[in-house]
C-alpha cells in the first residue's frame, strides 16, 4: 500500500487572485509533499491590488467541513489563515481544543475581516482568548504583533518586538515568530520567540517589490514541515528558506502585487533560475 502524505488541515479565505488565502496553502503544502485539507472561511472578491468586497461563511458550514474530515482522517498539523469571524473563530479554537496533540500555526490575518472599529476590537479579543492558547506558533508581522499585544493606540509605534512577543506568549501560545518586513531597518530580521527569551533570529536582505501571499506561504510551510515530522525551530528554518527561493521566483501576473511562485522548483530550468539568498517575509 502505498504511504499517505502528511495531512494539513488549512483553515482560510478563499482568494480568486491565486497570490494568499486557500489557494497559497494548498500550493505551498502540495510543494513540500503534503496533502493539504482547505476548509473555506470566507469568500473575496479581490485581485493582486487589493480585497473589493468580503463575505464570511455560516459558522455551521465551517464547523462541518472540519469535523466531518478530521473523523475521517489522522491530521498531522493545522494552520489557520484568515478566520472571517468571531463565531468562524470560536468554532475553530472549539476544535483545536478537542485535538490538543495536533500542531497549530496560525498566522493572524488581522484586515479584512471586520466592518467597524468595534468588530475589528472583538475579533482581536477573540483571537487573543480562544485561539492563541491552543496555538503552538503564531506568526504575525511586526505590524500585527504590535496590534494584538496593545490596545493602546499611542504605544503601537513605540512598543518593542520583545515585549510584544511576550505579552502574546502571555496569551497562552508556545511560541512565536514575528517577520520584520514593516520594520525600517537595512536588512529583514524575522525572530523567534518562547518563554524563554529569543529562540532564533534570522536576517535576510530585502528583495525589491511588494508580495501577495509570501505571509500564508511561511505559516504553511511551517505547518507541512511539522507535519512531515521536523522539529519547530529547524521548520522555522526550512519554511523560511522556501519562502525565499517562492519569492526570489515570484511573477507578476497583474497590475498589483507579486505572486510568490510555490512551484518554482517545477519551472524548467529551475536549477539556473534565482540565486540562492536570503528572503524577506510580509
């Protein structure tokens, strides 16, 4: 009989442009070898400039794309991507709970999710209180860990990546690696966070351009490398330098953004193409 894949179950919106959501995942767990299992959360209207319009699904629907799969299979690790909702969120973390040996990465897609101020407040408090604790690695941007640690507006530009990482681990997650793309500083530094302190940091020179997608490529290549077996900081490892080598290759298929291209090593004359380097990450 021949061996099943690692399986990735991949919670997120579907994006119609191919460069981030379900399409991104499934691509990026397809190239490092595993099976991934996309569960929709939302549909969009956007292309590679931007997001037009945005529609969450019924909580009941998400609940039972997840549950009808994972009674069927042995789901090797889990990413969550872009929730849509408060109730899509709960009924995620009220999975999570209930498969607590399962891996989980979440990459908290803070926009756009919400309508108004105050929506935007109860998902951040959502995914702080029911989802971050059952997360073994979260992965924000340097903008996105700022804004889920503070609620204070005046300290966002002010507030440390460290003390950051360390009110979100505060929330009940194992670790976290915060991508430093937004940071103004001449190289991309993306850092490794646990209790106990910095775990790893990595320093990759920026590539010009701007990427759609490069976010859900890193937190599901992190999600398939644990799936396959790896230890977390050697995924960290391994997710970051494939997403270099997708965005070193990335094609412009639009009049927006980049497209990290996840089947790079398919292309012919791949082996010619790109220089090995070091990567940012949005």
């Amino acid at each position: 009989m021949i061996a099943t894949p690692p399986l990735v179950l991949v919670f997120g919106a579907n994006d119609p442009s191919g460069g981030a959501g379900l399409t991104a995942d499934i691509l990026t767990l397809a190239s490092l070898g595993c099976h991934p299992l996309p569960v929709v959360t939302a549909l969009t209207v956007q292309d590679t400039a931007g997001v037009q319009e945005f529609q969450p699904v019924e909580p009941d629907w998400l609940h039972d794309q997840a549950r009808y799969i994972l009674e069927d299979m042995q789901i090797d690790a889990i990413k969550v991507g872009m929730v849509g909702s408060v109730e899509n969120l709960a009924v995620i973390a009220e999975i999570a709970a209930d498969y607590p040996d399962i891996p989980l990465v979440f990459d908290p897609v803070l926009g756009p999710q919400h309508n108004d101020e105050l929506s935007a407040e109860e998902l951040l408090n959502a995914m702080r209180e029911l989802l971050m604790p059952h997360a073994l690695l979260i992965t924000p941007n340097s903008i996105e860990a700022r804004r889920l640690a503070s609620d204070d507006p005046d300290e966002l530009e002010e507030l440390a990546l460290d003390a950051a990482a360390s009110r979100l681990l505060d929330c009940g997650c194992e670790y976290v690696l915060i991508t430093g793309t937004h940071e103004h500083t001449p190289k991309v530094t993306n850092t490794l966070f646990s209790r106990a302190g910095r775990t790893r940091s990595d320093a990759w020179e920026r590539l010009p351009g701007s990427y759609h997608g490069a976010g859900c490529t890193l937190a599901s290549a992190i999600a398939g490398a644990l799936a396959s077996g790896a230890e977390l900081g050697t995924a960290v490892r391994d997710a970051q330098e494939y997403t270099w080598q997708t965005l070193s290759r990335a094609f412009r298929p639009g009049m927006g953004q980049f497209i990290p291209d996840r089947l790079f090593w398919a292309r012919p004359g791949a082996d010619e193409e790109g220089t090995k380097g070091e990567m940012p990450i949005a």
